[in-house]
C-alpha cells in the first residue's frame, strides 16, 4: 500500500544536517552477505503471492516459516477462523529482561497483476537484476555470482519487491546481522507477517484478536511504503481514515432521443454535475458543513515536523503536469493533515466515438473521503449526505421507485462504500522518539518525519483490537511501481533496509 | 431517424374534429390485397440492410428495383462517385401536364443492430408477425394464407419493419393502387430511395450534386420517422440541425493516489463539473452568450400549429418517470423550437466496483446542440468554445503541451463533432397546406402539423443542392422500437401508409 505514483527523478533535497551514522550493526554484516541475501530473497520472489491465490499464498506463508526456522524464530502459522484465509506467520526473539516489547510488522501478500502488462523480458513472479530503472534504459543482469561487484544502483525486478517483502526480507536479514554480530535485541521481538494486506486486511482484526495475549506489545512498526520522494529516510506518524460513497443521480426511466427530448426532460450529467461543483469551492475547499469540524489539530511535535519537512510542491507541480494546486494555498503536507474530499469517477452514457446524442439515465460518481484523527467514516459520511438533501435532493439507498420519481423532481442514491478511521501516534511519545532516532542513526540525510501519511492503512485496527500505538517506517524507494506493473526495488534501499530494521532491533534511550 | 424512445401506452387525445375521409384510391386496394402486401414486403426485410455490409445493401437495391420494374416506374441506380457507396433507387411516374413534380422519398437501409439483442424467437432479417406488442405479450402467427382475416393491431417484426422499409412498401403499394383504380397521379412523380440514411448519408449531397436535372422538382416528401405520440398522423415542416463538441479538461499527467495527492493535485472530474454546471442554469436555460440569437422568430402559422398540437407534457413525465422537466415553463413543443444544448455522456476514471482511490488525469463530456433556423452550427461551437474560455480555460484543439500545462490553470480541449443546419419550409406555403389536406384526407383524427421536428435530418442538404423544400410525412407507429433492438410495425400504421401516399399523389388545389 502506500501507493505514490511518481516515476520521475526528483533532485534529491539537501539535507539539513546528517547524523551520526554507523551505530547499527547491520552494514558490515549485509557488505559481506549481499549476494546470500539476494539469493534468498530472489527465493521468496519467485512464488506467486496474490491473496486469492490460496495454494500459491500458503505456500509462501511455509517458505517464510522455514526462513524463519532457520534463524531460530519460533514460527507458527496464526490462522482466522476462516480457514481459507491466508495466515499470518508470526515469530519472535525473546530477550529476557528487555525494557519492553515491540512487534515488527510486514505483509507477503501483493497486488494482484497482469504479467501481460510487465515490459518485455519481465514477469511479476520471475525476479530479475537490471543495471537501471526501465525507464532509463540499462539492460538486465544475471543474479551475481561469488566474488562479483553488485553496484546499489541496480534495480531487482519482481512482484512485491518492494511492496511489502522488502519488509519481510529487511526483518529477517537483520536478525542474521545481529546474530553474526554476536548482539540481542534491546527489545522483546515479535514478528508478524501478513498474508491478505493487499486484499484490504479483512480478517486482521480476526486474527489479532484470537492472538491477543501472542501479540501484546508496547508498539508495531510498520515497514511498508516507500521512502520521501526526496530519496530521504522517513518515519511516519499516523495514516488517514478513508471512506466513500457512490451517489447516483436520475433522469427519465429510459434513455431519450436528445433532439426529441433535450431542455425538457431533465439530464443526469448535468444534475451530477450541479451537484459535484456544489460539494467544493473553486480554490478546492469542502464546502459540506463541518465537514473539517471533528478534525484534532496537530500538537506541537507534529506542527514543527511539518515546517521542517521537505516542501516538494513546485517540483511536484512541475513532474505531474499543473500549473495551480488546489487548497486554498495551503502546501501538500498541511494539506495530508486535513479531511479531503475527492471525485474518484464520473460515469454518465457514453462519451467521445461511443457517444450518441441521448438523455442519459443517470450519472454515477464515487467519492472518497480521507479522514484524519478525530474523524469518524460513519459521521464523514451523514454529513455528505446532508449536504446531498441541502441541495433539494431526495436521498434513497437504492433504485427509485415510481412513486419516488413522481414526487421529486431531484433523486439521488447514495451508497457508502464502507470504511475506517485514522489512526495517529504522538511524536513526543518516548518510543516515536526512539525509533526516530534509530532510523536516523543509519541515515545520512535528515530523516523526514511526518505527523501522518495522506494514504490509509487500518492501523487502528491494531489501537483498536490490541490497544497498540504503531509507527510506519518506509524502506522501498519512491519510484518502485508498487501496485502497478514492473514493481522494483533499488538495490541501495534494500541494503538501507536491513540496517534501519537492525537500528531499531537494538534502539537504547 | 427520428426515434422516439417511447414504448408505453398513451391514452389517444380525442381528435379536436374528424375531418372528411375516404378520398385516398388506396384503402379499398389495400383492404384487397393485404396478404399479397405483407408478402412482398416481407421479402423486402429479409434482406439484411445495413449500408456498410455492401453486398447485401446492393443486393437490396436490386431487389427494389425488380419492384419497381414490375410497377413500370423506370428504375435506375443512382451511384456516388465512391462506387462503394450504397446506391440511391430511382424511378418515375411521368405525368403529362402535371402542375407540378414531387420527390417521394424514403430510406431503404437500416440501423446496425447485435441480433443477440432481439428478443427470443425474433432475428432482425427474419421477419415475424406478433399478435401484439411484445411488452404486451400476445404470441407469434403464421403469415397468412389466402382467404385468412389479418388483424390490423398485430407487428410485423424485422429490422426496418417501420424506418424506413415502410416508406419503400408505401410507395409502391400506393403505384398499385392508383393503377388498380385506373387513376394517375395529379403530380409528376419521382421516387427516391436512398441507401445510407442510417450512416449519416455521407454521399447524399454527391448523389443529388450528379443528378440535379434528374431530380428537379416542387418539393420532396420525405417518408420517415413515427407519428404523433398519440397516435394522430402528423405532418412535419422541418428538422433542427445539430453539431456537438467533445470536451476534455486536465489534471496532473497521472493518476495520483487521493490519499497522498488529493485536495491538493486538481481534480479534473471536479474541472469538469463546474464547467457543465456555468452552461446551463437551474431550470435548463442555456447560459452561452447569444446562444438563443440567431434563432428565427417562428411565423403566425407556425405558432397557431404549435398550440393546436396535442399537449402530451404531463403525460409524457409520468411515463418517463420524472418529476420535473427544464425549460422554465415552456412546453415541449416550443422548446423543440428552440435550439438547444445536451449532455451526451461524461466520463472520468471509474465509478462504483471498478472505482479506485486516485485523482483522474482527464474528465471529458461530450455536447450535441441542436440548432434552428437562423442558426450556424460553426457560430453555435464557436459560442461554446467562447464560453468554456470566458469560464478561465485555456482552449486548445489537441492534447495539450507542457508548455501549456505548466502555463494555465485550467486547459479544455475542445473537438467539434461535424454538424449541419436546421432546415424548416414555411407551413403557409400553397404545397404545404396542399399535403396537408391530402394527409387530413384519410386520417379520421385531426393531422398534427409541426413547423419541426426535435430531431434532425439532412435536409438542408436538399435545399442547398437541389433548391428543394422538403416536408416530412412520418407513418410508422410512434413504438415501433426504431433503432433499437425489436422493431416493429403495427399493421395498421402500414396500411394508413399505403393511404397517405396514395392521396398525396393524388392531391388537388
């Protein structure tokens, strides 16, 4: 998840001030096991891991069980109570003694793909090296042999790559570094990989909740996502609720001839239309009543991050192709810590070359609403509707009957599209502190932190079911193709990886 | 053309005053020959007919024209210049001495239709005769034999069984039966069947352009379209033009994930609303600057025809199933002649279950307008194009450069669809009236008389290359499923038809 849709170069920002770096342990142990770690990792690529692929998944959530055996993880497979679900595979590092417990988190499923969209010479689940990103030429490599050079630079080319078993991989490398090192965790260790993450999690809370004793912890860190387009380290505080609806609204019972009918019978594209323009201003504001109400305003901590992370707009601005950003002038990252409200689709008749010249029936369009801390999907979505009924629609949650469409002249279905509420931990909280601190020990660059990311991850279903905080830490770089086709990780950001998930293994006040 | 969507029942509005009938020579032939009519026409629409499938469109004009010979009307091909094209069928009832000359014209080639589509039982070239309309059950028949009663309710289902194989059958029908009673025509008659009318009659003018001696004349009487709604003949004086423009507004070069873009990167579904929205107001006025100035005033006749018409507005909205219709206040009618500006289909990204989180990269909707007298369908685009500008939008006629994209805010490009002119013969003109009264002849319900169709037709094509006038003179029942799937025709629609035709070449001051 996590999703950021950029593939171009963004000039990577200059930091304010690097860090002291080195205090991991495991750099000396990944320089003198790259081409191991490749190998195993090329291992796991290689089985398809699509949620509904049920053999296929299985047979991933034994291959990591065995990777873990191997280490010495006590592995179990956590089942839901539909069988047929895929498990998590959990394991852990008891340290005795230690200060507390954290539960270090990844997933193994990906998105499901159409190897038939991967470029020439690629397949989703046949991992393959290239000297450099698709898109600026390079060409492909064997898997090194003993003794060759691997430049960071390259490219490895495979379904979930980056998204998420960069994760899985960084976890369970990092165990290898502090092993070979001769070093415990300074943390009670619990590791818990995912198997349905790309399938939207439905049976997490199923799972988290037969295991409640198994899985208590004083955090999860999340490794998922992709670094800050600036290339820098990040570390993420929060994610963003999200919800929806489809809103259809109605014309006459059948399609009209345009010429026989038109400025008289009433047209859904143009009702949807008055309807969308009422819903935001033209500087891109809400314009639903209290629709920012509820929102918890950022402390102290998170304004001051804010200021202090990298402002990418204009650059942004530039690779996407606008010239003028919505929201009233207020940047992208104060932006993320607001509810928005986005159109999704538009879909009335037919348009361009299948155009023909009709009344169309109806005009569907689907809306997500992101919501931040202090938000609630259920009400997010009461007060969209009570904006709908305020522009004189009838509002019904299914098809209108006959009596329905004689009696208002303005008929709209609104169907919610389910959801969740965001979650955010404090950045003043002593643990976001130390991971912070952990991460940035093995960052050059000042290490980016953000009070919440603008995407949604259900992560209160940890705070919910378990009452556990959780900190998300990016390893993948930006420009991985997660959830599309040609998905890659670079080579650098999965070296990165494993000392950042060795740094926090070992974190110390 | 010149559909009409409706398939329901309107109660029949009692006629104002039955006006004096029976002077047509074709009710006491068509009541002889009936079964003799439907076979010959059957074995017309056993003919697949739509114009691209060249070998059977000519091998429908072969076969018009072996009817033809047998009438002795002197058939020829009228070719295009394209040799591929769809012939036009010629012929001619010379008349020494005539007043005048009229074109009778009708379109022997149909609409494309998937005969997947067609109800069970039913294939579009095999036609078939029902007791009643499907929606109204009844069961298929026999065609029947020598000495069998016909009811005349019953359809004759098959593609072109009403548009406009129909007009063809009429024609010839009516040949007969003046020749039966021994009587010629008051007017020289020429007939014209063209063979692309349902593709848009690329070729017509071409056709017309090679023939002009040949096809000199007083006016041309079209045979085409449904009648009145409540089942009155009608007579129709003109048809609106029409044009349309798709348009399509940016947002950024890709799709971005709402989460971590939205509210910030423009929404072009978002764009595009607000743009539709500032065309047209609340209650469906039209909103272009000078949108409704070029229109030409309708004359005294034509108004008094407008309010003698049948008012099927109430009526129509409780079939049609909506509460309210635009046009603040206006009645259909004098909306028709009006022009006009419709929403023909939108479309941005996804809706419902194929909807994904993300901010679309384009939003496009595509516009028809119609146009009356008086109106450019070039100056009506312009107008448009002027509007979309005057909302703030950068128009261009391609995809836009980045040049543009990092210069304007707001970008629409905007693509003309073709169009063509209104065109509308004055309902006081002697001919007018004359057909008119001929038409009024044989129908027991007073004839509705409109100074235009809401749909539209190439006629101006006739007056620009011919000089000719045209008056439409539609026969088919008004739910006849025209251009959809299941067409049909109720018998006694055709045998009306073989009595209109009859007095309109029978005509006299």
């Amino acid at each position: 998840m996590m999703r950021r849709n950029l593939t171009f170069v963004l000039v990577v920002l200059l930091a304010a001030g690097p860090a002291a770096r080195g205090q991991s342990p495991g750099r000396d142990y990944r320089k003198a096991h790259e081409r191991e770690l490749l190998a195993e990792f090329a291992e796991l690529l290689a089985i398809p891991n699509v949620a509904s692929d049920r053999a296929n998944i299985r047979r991933n959530a034994d291959h990591i069980v065995k990777m873990m055996e191997r280490r010495g993880l006590a592995p179990r497979l956590l089942e839901a109570a539909d069988a047929a679900t895929p498990p998590a595979v959990y394991g852990e590092w008891k340290v005795e003694g230690a200060a507390r417990t954290v539960v270090l988190y990844a997933h193994y499923d990906g998105q499901p793909t159409d190897p038939k969209q991967w470029a020439a010479g690629l397949e989703p689940w046949r991992p393959t090296l290239r000297t450099a990103p698709l898109e600026a030429g390079g060409s492909t490599v064997p898997m090194p042999k003993a003794g060759e050079a691997i430049n960071p630079e390259w490219r490895l080319y495979a379904r979930s790559s980056s998204d998420d078993k960069a994760g899985v991989m960084a976890v369970l490398a990092a165990v290898d570094a502090l092993k070979a090192a001769g070093r415990r965790p300074t943390s009670n260790l619990k590791i818990f990989f995912e198997g349905e993450e790309e399938a939207g999690s439905p049976h997490l809370a199923d799972i988290l909740a037969r295991n409640r004793e198994l899985l208590r912890a004083d955090a999860w860190v999340i490794f998922d996502g992709p670094v800050h387009q600036s290339g820098r380290k990040q570390v993420v505080f929060g994610v963003r609720g999200v919800t929806g609806v489809d809103i259809t609204v109605y014309g006459a019972r059948r399609p009209l001839h345009s010429g026989h009918y038109g400025n008289w019978a009433p047209n859904p594209a143009m009702t949807l239309a008055r309807l969308l323009a009422s819903m935001k201003d033209e500087r891109g504001r809400v314009l639903v009543r209290g629709f920012y109400d509820d929102a918890e305003p950022l402390g102290e901590a998170e304004r001051r991050a804010l200021k202090e992370a990298p402002q990418v707009d204009e650059e942004l601005k530039a690779a996407l192709g606008f010239a003028r950003a919505e929201g009233a002038g207020k940047n992208l990252l104060e932006l993320l810590s607001e509810p928005s409200l986005n159109v999704d689709g538009i879909a009335s008749a037919e348009v361009g070359a299948q155009a023909r010249n009709v009344i169309p029936t109806t005009a569907t369009a689907t809306i997500d609403m992101r919501l931040v801390k202090g938000d609630d999907h259920r009400r997010q979505v009461a007060r969209l509707v009570e904006h709908v009924r305020a522009q004189g629609f009838h509002v019904t949650d299914k098809e209108p009957t006959d009596e329905e469409r004689r009696s208002h002249p303005l008929l709209a279905r609104v169907t919610p599209r389910g959801g969740y509420n965001a979650e955010r931990t404090p950045m003043d909280w002593p643990l976001s502190k130390l991971i912070t601190d952990a991460v940035q020990s093995v960052s050059p660059d000042r290490v980016v932190r953000l009070p919440t990311l603008g995407g949604s991850l259900p992560l209160y279903v940890l705070r919910e079911t378990l009452g556990a905080p959780s900190i998300t830490v990016p390893l993948a770089n930006y420009d991985n193709n997660q959830h599309a086709e040609n998905e890659n990780i670079r080579l650098q950001n999965l070296w990165d990886a494993v000392e950042i998930v060795a740094a926090i293994m070992t974190m110390k006040e």
